[in-house]
C-alpha cells in the first residue's frame, strides 16, 4: 500500500508538473507568439537578385543590385548542392516539422554545463530555423529570439513544402566573398556554375553558412580545410556520396580559382538610358531586386564606332581652336618632390587612356621633358604641340608655337596621350607622348534602324566620367537647317515636285507694331533667283524654305513636324521653318529615319525583351501578330511572314522624292564632302544662327545616323564653323567604318514613282547628249511633257509672286 501511496503522490506531483509545464507553453507561446512577423509573406517572396542588361549580341552591358545575388529555382539546383547544405546544417530536413528535438536537448545540456564559462550559447538550428531568422527575425543571440524562432519555424512548416522553405535557404544565405546565394558563391570562389561543381567544391560551400569568415579559403586556409574535409565525412556518413567519392574529394586541394572577368560592353550613356526606363517600368525595387534578364538592342561594333568617332570629331574641333592652358601648377621645388606634388592631383573622370603628367622641364631641343602620374619620365615632341596655338577670347587663336616653351611652363599638370611606338626604347624618359586637353563643345552621336526603330548605338558626349548629361536624348537644340527636309516633304505632298520652281530672292516679313521687319537671309548672303526645289535643298536656300512655308501653310508645316516626332510645341510662325524651334537629336534622326524607310511610323527603342527571374518575357516591344511563331519545334517550313503594322505617315512616293533629294545634298550640296565613301547615303547639314549648334542627319538604306556638336551653354562655335565642317565629318567617319563591308546597296524606289531623266543645269528634260543628268523622281500624272513650259501669273504671296507651272510640264505648282 505504501508503494501505491508513493507512486499516486509520484503521479499527483507528475501531473502538477505537466499541467504547470503546459500551463508555461502556453503561455510562451502566447506572450512570445505575439507581434511575431507575418510568415505568409515568404509564399511571395523573392530575393533581392541582381538584374543584367545585355548588350544585341549577349555580351553584357550593365549589371543592377543591392546583393550580387544570382537566383537558381530549388528545382534546377544539383542534388550534389542541397545534400552538402544539409549533411552540414541539418541532416533531418526533410522528416522534422521545423525543429529537431534531440539536436534541441544536445544544444540545452551544452549550453547548461558551459554556464560560467563565458563561452558563447551554441545552437541546433535546422534550415527552417535559419529561414525564420534570417527572413523575419534579427541575428540577435538570445533565449527569447530562439523562442520566437521556433514558434516561426513551427508555423511556416505548416504553410509550405520542404521545397519552398530550401529554395529560400539556399537563394538567401550569405557565404561570404560578396556572395549571396548558392549560385553567385560558386561563381566568385570557383568560377564555375551550379553543376559544374566537385563534390569538394559543394561540400565547401555547405561548410560556409556557420561563420563564412572563419573559414576563409585564403586567409584561414586550415580551418576551412578542416571545415570542408568535416562536411564530406557528413555527406558519406548519411549515404550521400560514397566512399570512392568521398576518398576523391577529401584529396581534392583547396583552391579559389581567380574569375574570369566578363567581357561588358562600354557603353555608358546607352546603360544610363536603359536603366531610365526599367526604374520608370519596374521602379527603383523591380530594377534593384528584380532579377531581370534584359535584352537591348545595341550593336557593340557600331557602339564603339559611335564613340570613337565623336570623340575625335570634338577634339579635331577643339585643336583647332587652340590651347586653353594647363589643368593646374604644381611646385617642381616643394620637399616632398615632383611625383607626391603630383599624386595629389586628381586625374579628370573619363579621359582613359590619357594619363596626367606634370611638365620637368622646356628647352631648344625641341621638346618638354614630363614626368607621369604613373611613374616614370617621358617626352612630348615638337611635332605633337604644333596644334596648342594660344586660345584668344572670341574663338580666335594665336599664331603657331615654335618651341616647347611657347607652350608648356615647368610645373604646369597637363594630360597626355602615349605615342604608338614601334620598339621598346632602352631609356624609359624616350618614351614619347602627345599634348592632350578636354575639349570644351560637346555633343552627341545616334544610330538607328529605320526600319524598326531599335537604337543601335548612342553617345552623349565626350565621356560619360565627365558628364552623365545624353546630348542625345535629352538636350534640347534649335535644329537649324537639318528641319527643313519637312517643309519640303509638306510641299511634296501637296502640289509641289523636286522640280518645282521657288524664287530665291530678298525677302521681308512686318513682325507688328514695333517689331521691325523679318529679312532672313542665305547662309552666302547671295540671292539666285528661279530655283528648282531639288537645288534648294541641296544649297540648303533659306529664303525658298521660307517662301515655300508660306504658301504651304504653317499650319500643314506644323502637323509634318508633329507627324513625324521632331517637335511637339512648334509654333506655327515662319522662323520655325528655318530651324528656331528645339528638339532632341533623338527626335530628328527618327524622324529621317522614317523618310528613308518609305514614309512608315517608327518608335526608338533601346530595349528588345525583358525577362523575369524566371525566364518568362515580361516585356517584348515588337508587338507584331505571329501565330506560327510559336511552334515548339521547326516544321520545315519556311520562316513567317510577319505583318507590316506600322502607320504611314506621308505618300511613300513623296518620302522617297525627299530621299532622292537628299541623296542629292550628299553627292552635289552642302554634304559633298561624304560622297567620298562611295556609298549610297543622303542627309543634311543644319547650322543655326552664330554657329551656335551644327547638325549633320543622314542615313544609307538600313541605317539613320545624327550628329549634333555644340557648347552645353550655347555660344558660337567660331567664324566658318557649320555643319558641314564640325558635325559632317563625324557622320562620314562613323559611314565609312559603320559600312566598310556593307554593299553599296540603293535606296528602295516604290513602284509608282516614275523616274524621268532631267538636265541639273537647266532642270528641263535631258536631251541626247547631254552630260549632267540625273534621274528625277515624279508622281504619276506629275512628268513633264516637253522641254520647256509656261509659267502663268497666279498672286503675289511676302515679296514673291507665285506662278503655276502645270500648263506644259505638269509639275505642280511653285513659286517663281
């Protein structure tokens, strides 16, 4: 009976103590429980994965991120990765509810018997537990923060698979060496994807997420040794690998292969307009965090041409307005010597591979002796300082320098160019360099396809590290004479033809009450009477612009210029039809890109396809119909023809007169100086008033080119400097190489253009023998009938008297 007694009052205080203990969890669950983070949010969420821009042909452009993370779906992941992770961090994954009770009691027992020993409390964390704490909870070591972990864990075990909670895991967790995520930790120490990693190399990785610093493969070569070797006899010891396998890889070294730099593709302005849009697209988290594959539509060869080309077309201008003095003065006697004095110095942003050098010394023979930033004397010859005549106020310059010291100061800090050199000198201060200076005009320089609108290459300005300002696409320009090709496009599609005559000859305009009197003139300041509108054009004759505006209307002329993108708020005043509105130099090659593609509606795009972090298209910006596109496998079939959705804008035949006419400005008019290429190309030359801004706009069949040149705050360029000095050049370097083993394919006549042979001296039908013809592009019904016509009387219209010269030729009507 005694025994009974014992064992009911053993049971009675049992009892009291599972009540008690009972009573306490719940009460720990309850006080603990609550406030606790929203665990549902993790069924949404996706790390914070790094999004790439690439460039047309793969290579990539740009990369944007918070975390260099790399996101793999648990399902891609190689069965080799999540057993490492989890012979290392939690063996039982798979079969626990979010907790593991013996690793649980190993960790109290611990912890209870180093109370006092100042160590540091240790854990029995499984997977879930870390997704808890590093998703929801702080790294906080506490008794409280282990509660509220597993009541966390406890919740989000029954909220969704194993699967879901190590795709978390594996994404999120950092493993030192700038890695977050499995995938980008396999990248930065062994440069290798997910499955091409050694079982070594995964059992590494698994070793990392206890203290990735502890085990560093350089720093604490041992220790991670050790760590690796430990989490390989796990993986052997659960069945994971076998013992050939872990024999191999415990002798496996460990080593951190150096990665291979990914070609990028420079750039700049281009990534900077991109990322413009995504931000807009996606915001500030869907660009940062979002994980997207970008896919541009930049041509990585016509890129580096774009560059290239304008970089030298600003400098070739800047030469030639002289020398503007040295970046700064450095003391050739300070205590500390020339190269401390010098290292203080910053160096520009975006002058690579200029270097800064500071002048050592000037004399007679014929060159300055320099000392680099770099390290290292060197020389600059007199040849290379010829150009440096002394800039004068007024875009003048001084007469040319005979001596170094014409030019350079000792002291002065200047930036230099190394010279090629055809041997390796024996002496370093042989080394030979030439006279740099950061030109003071900027510009821009765009390239499209006319066809289909995608941007192929841009650069805004000399260097992106000087100024991150896109002259191409966010300065706003007067476009001086590169607009009138659309006033003459109105006039083409109302009436006129290439081979209509327009009076040029003085004109004057009452602005109102105390205004004075409008009198534009041509650039020559020289009148030349009946001209035919292809001439006009091709001399770019202001005063026939204007008259030709007048009669068309300013109200047509303003619709063509909305039509086709250039300016939104043009006012419909004459002056405008000479080039006083602003515009983009995105706007305007657009707009000639739609000229020469036959009149068709095109939107500039520097973005093809995006895709999410799954690889699934998002965005796609060729919205064209084309259901059999969309086969799993090719058929055999020949490829789809994809319809023509685009809206034509203007007669194709009055687009391609326009085009025929500007093919004339390039091989007669004011852009002759590109006919060299020996290519099929048109364009125009546009200067404004005082030489403020210069133009050059052109294009070949498949390809639309703008350059614009001029100072960031307008002033004049200099006497004589125009578009066709300053802009056209850079467009005829960027042609020559953009085409150098294009065809010299001919522009795409419609079917119903008729094309009539006609004498460019006298504009009349060509007769046998004669030697200056070409072919003149006319509408049907429009071709002249004889070799003369009469020109009959018809109003007097701002000083000139409009005539209709239909009668026998049949050209429509013009001013004469």
């Amino acid at each position: 009976m005694k025994i009974l007694k014992v064992f009911g009052v053993l049971f009675a205080i049992g009892f009291v103590l599972c009540v008690i203990g009972a009573g306490v969890a719940a009460w720990g669950l309850y006080h603990y429980g609550r406030g606790l983070p929203d665990y549902r949010e993790l069924a949404e969420y996706m790390p914070p994965t790094v999004t790439r821009v690439h460039a047309g042909d793969g290579r990539l452009l740009e990369e944007y991120a918070t975390e260099k993370r790399v996101y793999v779906p648990v399902n891609v992941i190689p069965r080799r990765i999540k057993d490492a992770f989890m012979a290392a961090e939690d063996k039982n994954f798979y079969e626990h509810f979010g907790i593991n009770p013996l690793a649980l009691a190993r960790a109290v027992v611990t912890n209870i018997q180093n109370i006092g020993t100042g160590r540091r409390l240790i854990g029995a964390s499984t997977i879930t537990q870390q997704v808890a704490k590093n998703f929801l909870l702080t790294n906080e070591t506490s008794i409280e923060r282990k509660i509220k972990e597993a009541i966390l864990s406890f919740r989000i075990e029954q909220a969704f698979t194993k699967d879901h909670i190590l795709d978390l895991y594996l994404n999120e967790i950092f493993l030192g060496y700038r890695s977050y995520g499995v995938a980008a930790a396999a990248q930065n120490y062994f440069n290798k994807s997910l499955d091409e990693l050694s079982v070594a190399e995964a059992a590494y990785l698994g070793a990392l997420p206890k203290a990735p610093n502890n085990y560093h493969p350089v720093r604490r070569h041992a220790a991670a040794l050790e760590r690796r070797n430990w989490v390989i006899g796990r993986m052997l010891e659960d069945g994971r690998i076998t013992q050939e396998e872990a024999e191999e890889a415990w002798q496996e070294p460990l080593v951190v292969a150096e990665r291979t730099e990914t070609e990028v593709v420079d750039a700049p302005f281009f990534a900077e307009e991109v990322r413009r849009e995504l931000e807009n697209l996606y915001g500030e988290q869907g660009l940062y965090e979002g994980g997207l594959s970008v896919h541009t539509t930049v041509d990585p060869q016509l890129q580096e041409i774009a560059q290239r080309t304008l970089r030298e077309g600003l400098e070739a201008y800047d030469r030639r307005h002289g020398w503007r003095g040295a970046l700064g003065v450095i003391d050739l006697q300070s205590t500390d010597g020339w190269k401390a004095e010098l290292q203080k110095v910053a160096t520009p942003g975006g002058v690579a591979p200029w270097e800064l050098a500071a002048v050592i010394d000037t004399d007679n023979r014929g060159y300055a002796l320099i000392g680099l930033k770099a390290g290292g004397l060197a020389r600059i010859p007199m040849d290379e300082l010829k150009w440096a005549r002394p800039w004068i106020k007024g875009q003048k310059v001084g007469a040319g320098p005979k001596r170094p010291s014409d030019v350079l100061t000792p002291g002065d800090v200047v930036l230099v160019e190394a010279l090629p050199m055809e041997q390796e000198p024996e002496k370093q201060d042989e080394r030979l360099f030439a006279l740099r200076q950061i030109p003071g005009v900027n510009g821009g320089l765009v390239a499209l396809d006319p066809h289909t609108g995608r941007v192929l290459a841009m650069s805004g300005g000399f260097a992106f590290g000087q100024s991150q300002f896109n002259r191409a696409t966010q300065a706003r320009r007067q476009p001086g004479s590169v607009i009138k090709p659309f006033i003459y496009l109105a006039g083409l599609d109302n009436g006129y033809t290439p081979a209509s005559i327009i009076l040029d000859a003085p004109f004057a305009l009452d602005q109102g009450v105390g205004l004075g009197k409008w009198k534009p003139k041509n650039y020559s300041n020289e009148f030349f009477g009946p001209t035919r509108m292809r001439v006009g054009v091709e001399k770019s004759r202001n005063l026939m612009t204007v008259r030709l505006a007048q009669d068309v209307g300013m109200d047509k002329i303003v619709d063509y210029v909305q039509r086709f993108g250039i300016d939104p708020n043009m006012e419909p005043v004459l002056s405008m039809a000479l080039g006083a509105g602003e515009t983009t130099l995105l706007n305007m090659t657009t707009a000639y890109a739609q000229v020469v593609n036959g009149g068709k509606d095109i939107t500039p795009s520097f973005i093809d396809r995006i895709q999410d972090r799954y690889g699934k298209t998002i965005y796609l910006h060729d919205q064209r119909p084309c259901a059999d596109c969309q086969l799993a496998q090719w058929d055999g079939l020949p490829p789809p023809e994809l319809p023509d959705t685009r809206e034509q804008l203007v007669d194709p035949v009055s687009a391609y007169q326009l085009t025929s006419i500007l093919e004339g400005v390039v091989q007669r008019g004011t852009g002759r100086r590109i006919a060299e290429l020996g290519k099929p190309l048109g364009g125009k030359t546009g200067t404004t008033n005082d030489s403020k801004d210069t133009w050059f706009v052109g294009f070949s069949p498949d390809l639309a080119v703008g350059v614009y040149i001029g100072f960031d705050n307008p002033i004049p360029l200099g006497n004589r400097e125009t578009g066709s000095s300053v802009a056209a050049p850079v467009f005829k370097a960027f042609m020559k190489d953009a085409l150098a083993d294009a065809p010299p394919t001919p522009f795409r006549v419609p079917s119903d253009v008729r094309l009539v042979r006609i004498n460019t001296e006298n504009g009349l039908l060509a007769r046998p023998g004669d030697r200056n013809v070409i072919l003149e592009a006319f509408k049907p019904g429009t071709v002249p009938s004889g070799q003369g016509g009469t020109r009959s009387a018809n109003g007097n219209r701002g000083g000139g008297t409009l005539f209709n010269d239909s009668d026998d030729l049949g050209l429509g009507g013009g001013l004469y």
